[in-house]
C-alpha cells in the first residue's frame, strides 16, 4: 500500500486538475455567453432608447402640425368671416346710397313735375278765366252804357227790348261763365288724376325699394346662417379632429409608456444579470483560488511523500508494465473526460441559453 500511495496521489492529483481546469473551461464559457448576452441587452436597450426618442419626437411634431393647423384654419375662418362681413357692409352701404339717390331723383322728380303740373294748370286757368273776365268787362261795360242809356231815354218800349238784350246778354254770359268753370272744374279734376298717379308711381317705387330692402336683408340672412352651418361643420371638423388626435396622442403616450416600462424591465434584469454575474465571477474566482490552493498543498505533500519515499526506484521494474497498460488506460480516460468536459459545456450552454430565452419571452423581447 505505501509503494503505490504516490502513485494514487499523482492520480488523485491528476484527476482534481482535470476538474479544475474542466471547471474553469466550463466557467469561462458561461462568463463569455454572459458577456454576449450582456452586450445584448445594452444593444436591446440602446434600441428601445432610440425607439423612445424617435416617439418622443414624433408626438411634439404631431403636436405642433395640431397646433399650427388649427391656427391656421382659425385664421382662415376669422378672414372669411372678415371678408363676409365687409362684403356685407358695402352691399348694404352701397343699397342704401342707391336707395338714398333713387329717392332723392324721384322726390325732384315728382317736385319739379309736380311744379310744371302747378303752373300748367294756373297758366291754362288763367287763359281760359282771362277772356271769360274781359268779356264779363265789357258785358259790365255794356250795362252801364245801356243804364245810361236808360236813363236818358223814356220810352218804355225801348227800355223793355233793351232789358231784354241785357238779359241775355247776360244768360250767355252766365252760360259762357259755367263753361269756363266746367272746363276748369275738368284742369283740376286732371291734374288730380296725374297727382294721383304720380303718387301711385311713387308708392310703387317705395314698395320696389322695400321689397330689395328685404331681398337683400332675406339674403344676408341666408348667407348668415351658410356662415352659422359652415361654423358648425368646421367646430364639429375640429372636435373629430381633436378626439382623433387625442386618441392617438394617448395612444402613443401608451405606446411610450410601455417601452419605458420594458426599459426599466431590461434595466432591472441587466442589473440583476450583472449582480448575479459578479456574484458568480466571485464565486468562481473564490473556487480557482481555493482550488489553486488545494493544488499547491497537494503537490507539497505528494513532493514530501515521494521524497521521504525511497521505495519507488525499486518498484519501476515492477511498474514499467503497469505504465503501459496504465497509458493505455489513461487515453481511455482522457477521450471520456474530453467527452464528458464537451457534454458538460453543451449542457451549460443549453441550460443558459434556455435561462436567456426564458428571460426575453419574459420581457418581450424578439
């Protein structure tokens, strides 16, 4: 037992250097696909900060387009109405001189024909009246001669013929008198008829003026309410717009939201995955330089075994055929143990990349 205890040691010793070694290859593995999976996360993050950006400034230039169209149309709305109601004013102001000039001209109108009517009238009178009064002169005349005559003269019978011829001359005269005063009677009677019918032209031109008056206050009217509807339209046009607009404001505040929250999701994982990295790197640093130790110590041992042994140039005859089978078996064992160190690697980077995948599907991350 004590020839071949250096030896067990040299194999205890080779063994535990291939787990070691097996352990920090597996190790080192695991810190690399930590380390790619770290760079991915901050690639993923990176990403999701762009994406969170790009939104971020979307929604104020969707902001600023709301707030500039709705200036705008403002603005269009205000000089529209502006143009309409100084459209108005100078319609209506220009009616109403129109109106003011149309009544003014049939005023001087029915004045001056009115006037000329006056003096036609007076003028006709006076020329008709003037013969009826110069023959009443001269019948006058003719009665004082005839009174005088009558006076000088006594015969009776004279007198009666005389009375006679005065009388009718006094009945024609009479009779010539209301003529002239029918045909008088008649002037007067038409230039009533023409008052009337320039009273009735006047009448029906101030009814002309007020029917357009109305026309146009009933078209004014009309554009109004167009006016009235097309606010209407466009205030329920704005309220669609703004409902629209918030909805998609909300939405994409969601939107935002969502991805600030997958972001501090990944934040939190990532520090959690670099806790639990250093913890392991800890760990594995406090395993290889415990391992190291044990190491050290064991080859101090075996050193001082093999020293203290001098037996072991005795044995080599005796061991020379147990190292060939020896080597033999330890190309066996070194294939298995490569085996199973490249089955043990697989199985970390499986169990990993499943740990990984889980933790994205978790997060919703493609």
């Amino acid at each position: 037992m004590t020839r071949v205890a250096p030896r067990s040691l040299d194999r205890r010793l080779e063994q535990f250097q291939f787990k070691v070694q097996q352990q920090i290859n597996i190790t080192d593995d695991q810190l690399t696909r930590i380390s790619e999976y770290y760079h991915t996360l901050q690639n993923d993050i990176t990403n999701f900060e762009d994406k969170l950006n790009r939104l971020n400034i979307r929604a104020t230039q969707i902001e600023h387009t709301k707030k500039g169209r709705e200036n705008c149309k403002s603005a269009e709305k205000k000089a529209k109405a502006s143009r309409l109601m100084n459209d108005h004013e100078k319609r209506l102001k220009e009616l109403s001189e129109y109106y003011q000039k149309q009544k003014e001209v049939m005023r001087i109108d029915f004045e001056n024909t009115y006037e000329e009517i006056d003096k036609m009238a007076q003028k006709r009178a006076e020329d008709k009246v003037k013969p009826v009064e110069n023959e009443i002169k001269k019948t006058i005349s003719l009665i004082n001669k005839l009174n005088d005559a009558s006076n000088q003269n006594n015969n009776d019978s004279e007198e009666s013929l005389i009375e006679q011829d005065v009388n009718h001359a006094h009945d024609m005269e009479l009779q010539r008198i209301a003529n002239l005063e029918a045909k008088l009677e008649d002037q007067n009677k038409y230039r009533l008829e023409m008052l009337i019918e320039e009273k009735n032209r006047l009448t029906e031109c101030v009814n002309l003026l007020e029917d357009m008056e109305r026309n146009h206050i009933t078209e004014m009217e009309h554009l109004k309410d167009e006016l009235d509807a097309i606010d209407v339209k466009y205030s329920e046009q704005v309220k669609a717009r703004k409902s629209k607009q918030h909805k998609e404001t909300a939405k994409i505040k969601r939107t935002i939201h969502d991805r600030e929250q997958q972001v501090k999701t990944l934040q939190k994982a990532l520090h959690k995955s670099e806790k639990r990295q250093r913890e392991e790197m800890q760990k594995a640093s406090e395993t290889s330089e415990y391992l190291r130790t044990e190491l050290l110590a064991v080859k101090k041992r075996v050193s001082q075994q093999r020293e203290n042994d001098n037996e072991i140039s005795e044995q080599r005859g005796q061991l020379s055929e147990l190292s060939i089978q020896l080597n033999q078996r330890e190309q066996i064992l070194l294939k298995m143990r490569t085996d199973n160190e490249t089955l043990k690697r697989d199985i970390a980077r499986i169990t990993q990349e499943k740990l990984i995948a889980k933790r994205r599907a978790a997060l919703n991350i493609t």
